[in-house]
C-alpha cells in the first residue's frame, strides 16, 4: 500500500512540472481541409501559355499539397466535380465525388487521385459546396474546416452557388472559405467573386499558371497558420495504476463476476465474454469510480491494450448519472467482410435520447479470422473525454513513429465534441460483447487518470 501511495505521489509531481507550465492554443491549430477540384469539359482547353488548364492545375495542386505535413494537425480530402460522365449524359449534374476523405494529409494519395482526373462533364458548382459542407458537418469537431474551391468558370447546372455558399455561414461551425477562380473570362470574374463574398470568405483570381501558384501558395499559409498561444494549467486530480494486491476501494463492480476481472501484475484486466448494454445496465464488471469529479473543467483519460478476438466487443470509458444518462468515449471492434475495424465514438445520452459520432481509426484486411485481423492493432490505446464548460470531446491516441527521430511519440486525435446542459454522473470504465458469439476478448487496464483543467 506505500509503494502505491508513493507511485501516485511522484505521479502528481511530474504531472504537476509538466502540465503546470503547460502551453496549448487558445483556440484549436487543427484543420480539417476539403479542397473542391474543377475537372469539368473546360478544364481540357488550352492556356495562353499553350498548355492543358487542367494539367496546369494538377501540377499547381500537387506541388501545394506537397508543402502540407503528413504528421500533424492538418487533415485533407479531395473532392471532385465533372470528372467521370460526359456533358449532355444523364446525371453529368451530379457527378461529384468525394475522391479522398478527409484524413491525415496524404500526400501520395492525393497527388496520384489528382492526376488520374479526365476533364468530361459540367460545373455542378452549388450542389458541391452543398456536399462539401455536409461532409465536414458530419465530422461534428471542434477543429477549425476550411473548404478550397478551384474553378475554371461558373455554374452550368442550374444551382444558386452564391445561396449554397451562404449555408457554410448557417452549419454551426466555422469555415474558411476560398474560390480560386482560374483563367475565367472577364465576364465570369463578378460572379465567382460573389460566390466567395456569399460564404464570407476569399477570392483568389489566378489568370494565368503563376497566379495559380501564388493563389495555392495563400491557401497553404493559411492552412498552416496557428493561432496565438495563452497558458492554461492542468492538475492531476486522481491517478490509479492499479499496482496492487487488488481493486481499490474507490471502485464499485456492478454486475460482478470475479471470474472475469482481475487486478495483478500492474493492470487491470476486463474480459468480455457476455453480451451486455449499458443503456439495460447489463454491463459485466462495469468499474464505477466512487470519487467525486472536480468542479469545473476536467479531463479523464484511460490507458489500455486491447486482444480482440470475437471483433463483438464495444469500450465504454466516460460519465454516466444512470442508464438514461451519460456521455462517453467508445472503442467498437468489428469485422467487415474480411476487414477487423475499430471506430471510436463519442456517445451521448440525454433522458435517453442517443446522440453520437464515430471514426474509424483501424481497418485491417485478412483472409483467415478476427484474431487475424486484429494482431496488428496498435498498442496501448489511449480513450480520453474533456469538459470545457458544456462541451464534451472524445479524443484517442496511438503512439506514432516520428519519420525524422523514428522515436514513437503519443498522437492525440478528436473524434468529435457534443453538448450536454446537464451532465452529471460518475467515472464508468467497462468492457463487453454487443452479441452472444464464441470466444472471448480481454484489455488490460494500465492506469486511469482525472485532470483538473484549470
């Protein structure tokens, strides 16, 4: 009992030296990027310099993209109108796709999806600004989206651009909105302009390849562009390595069975082998931690490695006042057709209405079974959930090999940020199976942890 009252002591020391002094942004660096690129019929005419307009545009986008990093806090997808059926064709309106999801920058991806695009259809400009804004809506975050649109001329399929513009401005998150409007006619300039004007945002007349180099050159800064720093202090609040003889006192099991949960060697190890539902409080072992949040802003956050099995099993990490109530970090493992995947959510329950988000964060291919499919999983797993007034953020982390140092650094990712008016509740850590099936699965628990954030 001393040796662990002195780990946790020099825990909050250290904690206390690094977080105490601790710098974060004011307001989120992290940018989700969703370029929109034109690949319509006029992008196969030729510049003044004699050149295709839409190689000359491939060339500008892949050396731009380029620039941006592959590790950090700028995540890009590409979206593209025009490219696959011919103008005149049935549904040449609605040829838009979301070639590239938005995700860690990709570079290869992009640059190599970028140049496969063949100029055929029409300027579907409207419905694309519609479906771009739809797409980082869904990723629910807290993290600043920014959306590029390049195009050669004005809308030929009878939207309202300007309109469609308009709604970035009404979607309850803020967009940085630019138009690069490349080698438009002196006619079309005013109207893709206003485009711009119509979502608040800016416009980037390219005239010529240089221009367009100059214009690409904007949207990078920008994209990389952080915010100013201020200080913000972290106290650990409670700290459990489970490195004892057994569960502390601070924890209550709910649906106990001793045959599937274990305290040893530094860990705490949860098996799932029975299929439960928070939301019925059938959860086997559920850990319920009898210590009171802090006041104000705080941060929870579980360590764990995972050995998955069945691919039935779902994570719950987060706050919950009962059955009806609750907001929480969620790990669910699955197979799809010969896939093992792992998305993780944030999940809200409000007088039992579900709200939630999710990420895929792992999908691996095998022939054989889920144990397969899941052996190169990374391990450990970090699930965190952060109050800041009324919002909630899930975030997850892996340990992530530095290309330069190659030193494995923890990588914190969000999933997304829900709003909650009257969470109330208490620490829930558990682990079970969705479904009755064969087998089992197990995590070890490293250590659980609360910051007070301050």
């Amino acid at each position: 009992m001393f040796r662990k009252l002195t780990l946790q002591c020099l825990f909050f020391v250290a904690v206390a030296v690094a977080l105490g002094s601790q710098t974060v942004q004011a307001a989120s660096p992290d940018s989700d990027v969703l370029f929109i690129f034109d690949a319509s019929a006029s992008m196969s005419r030729k510049t003044l310099k004699g050149k295709r307009k839409i190689d000359v545009a491939k060339a500008a986008f892949v050396r731009m993209v380029n620039k941006l990093p592959e590790s950090g806090n700028v995540r890009v997808g590409l979206m593209a109108y025009g490219h696959r059926i011919a103008a005149g064709r049935p549904q040449c309106c609605r040829d838009i796709e979301l070639v590239v999801p938005v995700n860690a920058t990709n570079r290869e991806l992009l640059s190599a999806k970028v140049r496969n695009f063949r100029p055929r259809g029409k300027t579907p400009i409207a419905r694309s600004l519609l479906l771009a804004g739809a797409t980082l809506r869904q990723l629910q975050t807290d993290r600043q989206k920014v959306i590029v649109l390049l195009t050669d001329g004005i809308e030929t399929c009878g939207g309202d651009p300007r309109q469609a513009a308009a709604t970035l401005r009404k979607l309850g998150m803020k967009v940085d909105f630019y138009v690069i409007g490349f080698d438009l006619a002196a006619r079309q300039v005013k109207s893709i302009k206003a485009i711009a004007e119509a979502g608040g945002g800016t416009f980037l007349n390219a005239k010529d390849s240089d221009k367009l180099e100059k214009a690409f050159e904007v949207v990078e800064k920008a994209i990389q562009k952080k915010p100013a720093k201020t200080k913000r202090r972290a106290t650990a609040y409670f700290f459990d390595d489970f490195n004892g003889e057994g569960l502390a006192d601070h924890w209550k099991v709910e649906n106990r069975d001793d045959d599937a949960h274990i305290v040893e060697n530094g860990s705490l190890t949860l098996v799932a082998n029975t299929p439960g539902s928070l939301e019925k409080g059938t959860v086997t072992n559920l850990m319920r931690l009898h210590k009171p949040l802090p006041a104000g802003d705080w941060t929870m956050t579980v360590q764990l490695r995972a050995r998955i099995q069945t691919a039935k099993e779902t994570i719950v990490f987060g706050l919950q006042r009962d059955k009806r109530n609750c907001v929480l970090a969620t790990a669910n493992f699955d197979t799809y057709i010969y896939n093992g995947v792992c998305d993780v959510g944030a999940t809200k329950m409000a007088s039992g209405k579900k709200s939630e988000l999710r990420q895929r964060v792992y999908n691996k291919h095998s022939y054989v079974n889920s144990v397969e499919r899941f052996k190169s999983f990374p391990q450990p797993m970090l699930l965190r959930l952060q109050k800041r007034g009324r919002g909630y953020t899930v975030f997850y982390g892996f340990e992530v090999e530095d290309k330069k140092t190659k030193k494995k650094q923890l990588q914190w990712t969000s999933v997304g940020k829900l709003t909650s008016l009257r969470a109330k509740g208490q620490l829930v850590l558990g682990f079970h199976q969705r479904e009755k099936v064969a087998g089992e699965s197990s995590i070890n628990v490293d250590w659980v942890r609360i910051d007070r954030n301050e």
